[in-house]
C-alpha cells in the first residue's frame, strides 16, 4: 500500500533530518530550562546529556570523516571493478566462447 506524503510535510521532514543536532540541542535546552525551575535535577541530566552529546561529537568528527572517505573510496574501487569485468565479460561473449563452470574433483572411496 502506498502512502502519499504531502509536499509540505516532506519538506519539514527533510529540514528536521539536516537539522536534526540543533533541534536535539535545543530541546535538551528547553528540557534543562523547565528543568531547573521545577526539578533541578532533571535540568542537570538534561544538561549533563546535552554536554556529553557535544563532546562525543565533536571528538568524533575527524574519524567519521576519515570512514566516510573510505567508504566512498571503496565504493568507487567497486564500482570500478564491476565496470571492468562487465567490460570482460562482454567481451568475451561478443566472441562467441561459452561461459563454462569448474566442477571440483571429488574422489570416491574405492580409490
């Protein structure tokens, strides 16, 4: 079953997936305010978590990069290599040879 989304939502949607860290931020801001005046420790975890996000992030950043790059390195190389050998096996077809497969050699008990 398909669901139609309207336009206006997809773009909301899409805004909070861009901005999805500043939004996390300022409700945790929002929770720590509310928090402080009515539960002080509450605001406390609230801003506990909030500082610890931002630091794991931010000490984190550089090797998720290097990772990304890596990741998109190793697709290129794969997808270069499946180009390469659609190229030979189209090749090698166009010239009329046939594809055959290596069956292992299994000996019997008599031997």
């Amino acid at each position: 079953m398909r669901v139609r989304i309207p336009k206006s939502v997809d773009r909301a949607w899409d805004w909070a997936e861009r901005h999805g860290k500043a939004l996390a931020a300022v409700l945790l801001l929002l929770v720590a305010g509310a928090g402080a005046l009515l539960l002080p420790a509450l605001g406390a975890l609230a801003a506990g978590i909030l500082i610890g996000a931002v630091v794991t992030l931010w000490r984190t950043r550089r090797s998720v990069a290097a990772l990304r790059a890596d990741n998109d390195q190793l697709l290129r190389d794969n997808g270069a290599l499946r180009h390469a050998l659609a190229a030979v096996e189209h090749g090698v077809r166009k010239q009329g040879s046939v594809d055959t497969q290596v069956l292992p050699f299994i000996p019997s008990e008599d031997d």
